[in-house]
C-alpha cells in the first residue's frame, strides 16, 4: 500500500468529476517537516505552535522562537504555512504556568481567550513570526474564536506588532494572511462582517465536533458515540460552506476528520476543496478522492438525509462497494 501511495505523491487529489482538492499536512515540530516533501502535501495546513512551548520549561525567547519559524518556513521552500498562534489552556498546562484550576478546561480559559486577556505572549509570537518571514509571506491563524470580536481584536494585536516591527527595521512580510479557526458552532453563524474580514476560515473539526454534540473528545465513553457523518454535522458544515461562500472566504478543514478518507470525501462532498491531515493520510486520502464522482457523492449524502438516516456512512460505503 506504501508504494501505491508513493505513486500517486506527485499526482493531484483530482475526483473523477474534475474537481481537484488541495491537500496539506497538519505539523507541530521541525521534525515534521521532512515530510512535506515525502508526503506530496501542499502546504502546511495546520502548524501547532503549542508544541515549541510544551517541551520547554520556560516561555521561549522571542529570538529562539524567531529562529524556529524561520527554519520552518526555509523548509517549506515557498509552501503555505498556516502559523496557528498558541493554543493552550489549562488542560495543556505549560510547565512555567501557573495552573488554573478551572472545573471545565475544554471550555475554559483556553487558546485566543487567553491570548486576548493576557497578550504579552501572544504580542511576542506575532513579533517572531514576523521577524521569521522576513520579506516572505505570512499566514497567521488564531485559534477557538467564538465571536467577530475575538477575531478582529486579535487581528488588530497583528496589524499593530506589524507596525512595531516595520519601526523597529524589519523587513516586513511580503503578504498577510489573517485567518480564524471555526471550533466553536458559535462562529458559523457569525456576522457576515467575520466573514469578510477573514482572509480564510479552517475548520478545527476536533473542537467542533466536541462542541456541536456536548461530547468530550479525551473521554472514552462518549468521544465515539457520534459519527461524524451524523447528518447533523454535515448540515453545520453545509452551513460554514454556504456562509463562506456569500462572501468569497476561503475554507479548509484541518481536523484528524480530515485524514480518515470516507470523512474526508463526504467533507469535500459537501463542498470543501482544501483538507489539512497528518501526512501519512495524504496517500490514502488521494487514493479514495481519485477514485470517486464527488456529485454523486454529494447526490448519496443528499438521498440518506432525505430518507432520514441518522448517519450517511452506511449509504456513502455502499455505494463505495459500487465504484470501480
Ligand atoms: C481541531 O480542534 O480540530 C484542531 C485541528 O485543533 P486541535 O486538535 O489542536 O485542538
Ligand atoms: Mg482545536
């Protein structure tokens, strides 16, 4: 199977239908990197920066951190990389943080609400992902924002740590991109202001899959009990596609959905053309969408929502069996 996928590496994640997806891979450490190249990824769809600071036991210099990025971007060779800035809380507690005892971390003080309350960490990341481009393109993406404000408050620390950076004589990137994570339902149904002043929305499907059923992610009993093919969510992300699409924003979805390939061709049939995965999936996830009509897909979903299944999975593996 290995092999089969290597050949498909330089080959685009084209359906039979003509559409092509864009696939990218999901990184959080240098040593991911390489894979870029093995793995036929486009870009990096999703890089975690919460990693650099959780191996360390104290908050990282800006200089270091600036280094890092650098590095990362010098082995991206000119590939996207969507920078996702600090996503930690107190149930990824730092090592050097002082531990907030909070009943319900998922949902607590967590990721931009953090980072909106106390800056000082955040102001300095921006700073070194600005300084690690270095007069080349830059894609920042915040995490878990629930509403327009949490968006464009974190936006405005970017516009202003760009301003401090060009006074303080640095090359400036050559392209911003300001994006936002949809984790919560919450930001689907947005003003279309969000939409607007997004440059692109990626889907943080772990998060909202959790939020969307009031099914925790990290406990055994529960985490499997909705499908993510429940006809429910496809509806929430037949919306976030529809709401997007009023405005011309970009989407993607970056979620470990994205990397399992029935998921990911029932994500892409409903309407997404950009997918972020680990990069061991990108094979077996072209190989599926090479194979399939993304139309009919969308007809096969259509039909079992209609005729009132609770999930379309069944329906979508029946017709798979059909499919050459
Ligand atoms: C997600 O929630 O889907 C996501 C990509 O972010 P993380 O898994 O890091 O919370
Ligand atoms: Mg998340």
């Amino acid at each position: 199977a290995q092999e089969r996928y290597a050949s498909l590496r330089n080959l685009p994640a084209q359906a039979r239908c003509g559409t092509t997806i864009s696939l990218h891979m999901n990184a959080g450490l240098m040593a991911d990197l390489p894979s870029l190249e093995g793995s036929g990824a486009e870009g990096v769809g999703l890089f975690r920066t919460e990693l650099q600071f959780l191996i360390r036991n104290q908050v990282p210099k800006r200089g270091e951190l600036a280094a890092l990025y650098a590095r990362v971007l010098d082995a991206a060779k000119g590939r996207r990389v969507a920078f996702r800035t600090l996503d930690i809380g107190s149930d990824k507690v730092l090592p050097y943080m002082k531990p907030q005892d909070e009943p319900n971390p998922a949902m607590g003080w967590r990721a931009i609400r953090l980072g909106l309350d106390k800056p000082g960490v955040m102001r300095m990341q921006l700073q070194a992902l600005i300084r690690a481009a270095n007069g080349r393109p830059l894609t920042v993406m915040f995490p878990f924002v629930a509403q327009l404000e949490e968006y464009t408050q974190a936006r405005d620390h970017l516009m202003r740590a760009l301003d401090t950076e060009g006074r303080l004589g640095h090359t400036l990137p050559s392209k911003i991109e300001v994006g936002a994570m949809l984790e919560t339902p919450s930001l689907a149904f947005a003003p279309r202001k969000f939409f607007e002043l997004a440059d692109f929305v990626s889907i943080g499907g772990n998060d909202l899959k959790q939020f969307f059923f009031a099914a925790d992610r990290e406990n055994e009993r529960v985490r499997r009990r909705y499908d993510t093919l429940n006809v429910s969510f496809l509806g929430l992300i037949e919306q976030i596609v529809r709401r997007c699409g009023e405005t011309g924003t970009p989407l993607s979805f970056c979620g470990e959905d994205a990397g399992r390939p029935i998921e990911a061709l029932c994500i892409a049939a409903m309407g997404l053309r950009t997918l972020s995965m680990r990069p061991a999936s990108i094979g077996p996830v072209k190989h599926l969408l090479r194979r399939v009509d993304l139309g009919e897909a969308r007809s096969v979903i259509d039909a079992a929502r209609e005729a009132g299944a609770q999930s379309v999975r069944s329906a979508v593996m029946d017709w798979l069996t059909t499919q050459g």
